[in-house]
C-alpha cells in the first residue's frame, strides 16, 4: 500500500516536473518573441506616448516579458532576477491580494488601475505606485517608488494628530488670511465657532462679533499687520452665541505675493477660562485703561507700580513692558531727583496739590507734550501700602489751539495791513499811468513836431501796456481765488514755447543785459495750459528785468522724473532772506520803491499749482535769483 502510494506522488511530481518545464519552455518561447518588444522604436515610441517611467511588460501569466527602466534595476529586483519570472510569486502575499485583482481587471477588462501599494521585503516596508493598462493581450506597468515620501506623509500626518491634540487640550488654533482671497481660514480647536477644527469667514464678519469696546483696537491691529507691521499681540473678547469669550491673538508670519497682495499667519489662543478667574478686578482695570485721562499709580520710593493705556502710548511703551523699573522723576521733568519727589509726596499727604495744577513740559522722553494738568492723590489700601495716583490729560492740543490763534489772529492783521497797503501802493500804481496817459494826450495835441508826438505816444503806450497790466492781474487774482479760471490742459512743446518767450522779451535786451534761452530739447513736451505757462514764464522774466541792471537773464526746461522743471535765473540783486519765505504771499514786493502790485509771484504759484506742479525760489542777496517750478510731462 505505503509503495503504491509512492508511486503514484512520484507520478504526480513527473507530471508536475513536466509542465513546470512546459511552461518554462512556453515562457522561454515567448520571451523571445517579445524580448524586443519595448526596444522596437516604433514600439517604444507608442509606449512613452502611452506613459512613462520605469516599464515593465508582464504576460497573462503575471510572467515579467520585458523591462524598460532608467537605471536599468527594478528597484526592489535586479533586471536579470524579475525578467522572465512570474511576479505574483515574488512579491508578499499581503501585497499579491492588493495587486492581483487590479491585474486581472486590467487583463480580463481593459480597465486602466493605478493605486498605492504597500510592501514588505527583506524586513524593509516599501511603498510605490503601480499604474496598469492593457497592451495587445499583456499589461503593460508603470510603478514609482513613494517609499520617501509616503514615510515624510506618515510622519506628518502623527505630529498633526499630536498637534491636533495639544490644540484641544489649549484651546489655540492657527489662522491664515489671504488678501486675494479675502477670507480668513482658521484651524483648530478654540472652542468657539470653528467645526471640526476649521472655518472660513471673512474679517469684516469675525470683526463683527468682537466686542464694540475692543474693536477699534483689533481692527487697529489688522491694519498693522496687513502693512507688515507684525509682533505685537492682540487681545480682544468675542460674542458668540450669546457667549462671551477672551481671545489673544498674534501674526507670526507675514509675506508678500508677486501681485502685491499678502498672506499673514499666525495664532488664535481662547484664553475664556483663565480671564474668568479675575472678571472683577478686569472690569475695574479695563475701565481705567480706557479712561482718557493719564492715569498713573506711584510708591512712595519713586517707583511706577501702574499706567493706563494712555499713559503708555503718551509714554511709547508698549502694553505687556513691566514698568515697575521706572522711576518717576526719570519721565517728569517737574520731579528733578528723589528729594523733589519726597517733598511732592508730602505736600499730596497734607493735601495741598489735590486741586488740578499744570505741569510744563513735563515729558522729558517727549518734548512735544508741552503740559499736562493733573490730580494728584494720596492712597492707602487695606495691607498699609501708600500710593500716589496722578490723573491728568495732555492739554497741549489747547496750548497749540492757542498758538494757532494767535498765528491767524497774527497773519489776519498782517494780511489787513497789506490790504491797506496794497490799496494806497495800488493808487499810487493806477495814478501814475493814468495821470501819464491823460498829460501827454493833451500835449500830443498841442505840440507841432513829428519827433515829439511819435516820443508822447510812445509814452502813452507804455503807459497804457503798464496799466493794462495792472487790470489783468486784479482779474487774475479775483478769477482765482472765486475758482472760475478755465484752464485747457494739452500737450505742449517746451522748445516751441521758450522760442515764442524769447522772441517776445529779447527786444528788451540790452547791452547791460542778455536774455539766454537755454532750451535745447526739440522733443520735450508738458501737460498744461500754454497761455498760462507763457504768463508764468513772461512773469519770472519781467520780474527779472526789474532787478536785474547788468548779467543775463537764462531761461529753459528739461526733464526730471515724469514732470519737466521750467528756470528763470538771473544775476541781479538778489532776494533778502527775511523776504524768501513771504515772497509768494499776495501783495508782497521785494522791493517797496518798484513799481508792481506785489501780485505777479502769488499770481504765477496759483497757476503752477492749478496745472499740477510746484514752484520754489533759491536767492543769494547781491548774486541773483532763480525761479524754478514744474509741469507733468505731456
């Protein structure tokens, strides 16, 4: 019996022997035929179309026919062990249930899988992407080794799920806002109104449910960070719900995108369960630190125990900065040394500084703050411990208020006096040409020679031009400041326009004095109006002309930046230096004996400011003036 038996395994193996060398010989058969499958370049060439990367060419039988691979290894097989072997009896059982059935849709089907794939091999764990899709009646793969990156995932994916936890457990949540997106992304775990751990809303919303009282300082905050102004925390208290809950925020981290626009970070802590502990004393602290008044506790050693917000901000320091290192007569410049604050101290006690007094300049830090009035009182808690509190306000805004004043009330009565001085110098201006045109009109009547009649008109003329010019600048000036002068912006050449003002003043040169265009660029071109640009130019130059006995006169633009800067200097006598800052000031002349309104300088900047530009004087008295002012480009 045990002999029959044998025989009959032995039968069982010689036919099993058989067909596994069958089979080897099948496989061997067809691993020559398409052992150059994937090397055939038209071939290959529809395959890359098809895919890429590391191929391999597996029969119906999972047997691997042909490999196609950039360094020649099959990463966890060399090429020479894979090829012509059956790769289900290669790989772990755990990864042949994942991959077989993935196969065999892929063959049976024509159904194209691509999936992640975990294996272990040689005690390593291994993880790739496989990509399967039929080729004639095979499967061609395409697999990529994620081993690197699907441990970095793991990794990541253990501390989140710590992180995760430690967020619960602190209630804090990271917050990231993008300004192109305009919404704010929070994740996390504060508690309040996220789900699952995210929401996304807009800041005008979330603004919305900040407390009325601390939002002009979280919004203030906002707008810090979104100019990059970060480091600074926030606290702030929210509704939600018809809850009340504490928060502290800060921006961690702020960056700039290629558009301009930015994204910021940072972090959300719900402190609600430790502000609750000390509501009360809060609600006395919050009341005081949003008093408007400075509200400042000192011992009797001199030492700052307690500044409210105002004080801070008079002061620059910052919120949370211990300032119990201060010491009072290190900030008052009223508290020269520790004895003054001894003999303040006692005078508080005996009651003799209660009633409000005035401190001068009593910043040393900030000299800007020029007084303060201030209560001073005496206070003893219930341990014993003596205190002064000062309660003031910055009064420097009704000091300035004052000086203000008294500058209008100043330049009111200095304007009234060159009113009246205008009135009787334009009088005298009006009369003189007048009395000049009627006097010699009736001499021109009188007198018999051609070479007199010809001077007399000449003078009247003159005389009329001089007057005619007077007229024309009360007009300006009316049309001016009742904004009804039309001005006609347009495109304006500059080399055009000085030939023109050349042409026009160059008969009034003299031996004594040239008149110098200096404009050189054929192609410079100005937005503004012509006829106005031609009469501020003609009035710098006339101007010149009267103070200016010998030199030159240069005239000219060129460009600077997008503007172009139009110059009128001369070498004449020059402007002194108390009359450089007034000089554009109406009714004001550099010289009092010159004949003028005093209008043409004020007259010349209402019109340069009107067509977008600037004007500036530079003199040296006894070397000469230049006038300078500017035009967008045209």
């Amino acid at each position: 019996m045990y002999l029959k038996h044998t025989h009959i395994e032995c039968f069982i193996y010689f036919c099993t022997c058989c067909s596994i060398i069958l089979n080897e010989f099948v496989t061997f058969l067809l691993f020559q035929e398409m052992e150059s499958i994937l090397n055939n370049p038209q071939n290959a060439q529809q395959l890359l179309d098809m895919t890429a990367g590391t191929l391999l060419l597996f029969d119906k039988n999972a047997v691997c026919v042909d490999i196609m691979s950039p360094n020649g290894s099959a990463w966890f097989l060399q090429e020479d062990t894979l090829k012509g072997k059956n790769l289900f009896k290669l790989i772990p059982p755990s990864t042949y249930k994942e991959i077989a059935p993935n196969f065999k849709n892929v063959l049976e089907k024509g159904i194209i899988s691509s999936q992640n794939y975990e294996m272990m091999l040689r005690g390593q764990t291994y993880y790739f992407n496989c990509t399967m899709q039929p080729y004639k009646d095979m499967v061609l793969c395409q697999y990529r080794d994620t081993t690197q990156k699907s441990l970095e995932q793991k990794e990541l994916a253990k501390r989140n799920k710590e992180m995760t936890e430690i967020q619960e457990i602190a209630m804090i949540g990271r917050w990231v806002y993008n300004s192109e997106l305009k919404y704010l992304r929070y994740t996390g775990h504060g508690g309040v109104m996220e789900h699952n751990g995210i929401i996304d809303l807009d800041l005008a919303t979330y603004s919305s449910y900040v407390l009325p009282d601390d939002r002009k300082d979280f919004n203030a905050w906002c707008i810090n960070n979104m100019q990059g102004n970060i480091g600074e925390p926030v606290n702030f208290r929210i509704r939600f719900n018809d809850k009340i809950f504490y928060m502290k925020a800060r921006t961690l981290n702020y960056e700039e995108l290629p558009n301009g626009g930015f994204i910021a970070e940072g972090y959300a802590h719900n402190v609600t369960e430790i502000q609750q502990s000390r509501n009360d004393i809060n609600l006395l602290t919050h009341a005081v630190d949003n008093a408007v008044e400075y509200i400042v506790a000192v011992n009797l050693e001199g030492d700052l125990i307690f500044g409210n917000r105002m004080f801070r901000k008079s002061m620059n320091i910052p919120s949370e900065e211990d300032i119990t290192h201060i010491k009072i007569w290190d900030i008052y410049s009223i508290v020269d040394n520790q004895e003054m604050w001894k003999r303040i101290t006692q005078m508080v006690k005996e009651g003799n500084m209660e009633q409000g007094f005035i401190m001068l300049k009593p910043l040393t830090l900030f000299p800007e703050v020029l007084a303060i009035e201030t209560n001073a009182f005496w206070v003893t808690d219930d341990s014993g411990i003596e205190t002064i509190w000062f309660f003031g306000r910055d009064i420097t805004d009704n000091i300035e208020a004052a000086k203000k004043l008294k500058a209008a009330k100043e330049k009111a009565e200095n304007s009234e006096r060159l009113k009246s001085a205008f009135l009787a110098n334009m009088s005298h201006e009006i009369r003189t040409p007048l009395n000049a045109i009627v006097g010699f009109s009736r001499l021109v009547a009188e007198v018999e020679s051609p070479e007199d009649k010809a001077e007399f008109c000449r003078i009247i003329e003159e005389n009329n031009e001089r007057l005619l010019h007077l007229i024309n600048e009360l007009l300006d000036l009316s049309k001016i400041e009742a904004n009804m002068i039309q001005l006609k912006s347009e495109s304006i050449n500059m080399h055009t326009l000085c030939t023109e003002v050349y042409n026009r003043f160059n008969l009034q040169s003299t031996s004594e004095i040239q008149l110098i265009n200096e404009t050189k660029n054929i192609n410079l071109y100005a937005f503004a109006d012509k006829n106005r640009t031609i009469q501020v130019i003609s009035n710098l130059i006339d101007n010149a002309l009267k103070f200016t006995e010998r030199g030159n006169i240069r005239f000219g633009c060129y460009p600077k930046g997008d503007q172009i800067e139009i110059y009128v200097s001369d070498t004449g006598i020059g402007i002194p230096k108390d009359k450089i800052a007034s000089i554009f000031d109406r009714f004001v002349k550099a010289n009092e004996n010159m004949y003028g309104t005093g209008l043409g300088l004020s007259i010349s900047k209402m019109l340069v400011e009107k067509m977008n530009g600037k004007i500036s004087v530079q003199s040296v008295l006894g070397k000469g003036t230049t006038f300078k002012f500017t035009l967008p480009k045209g």
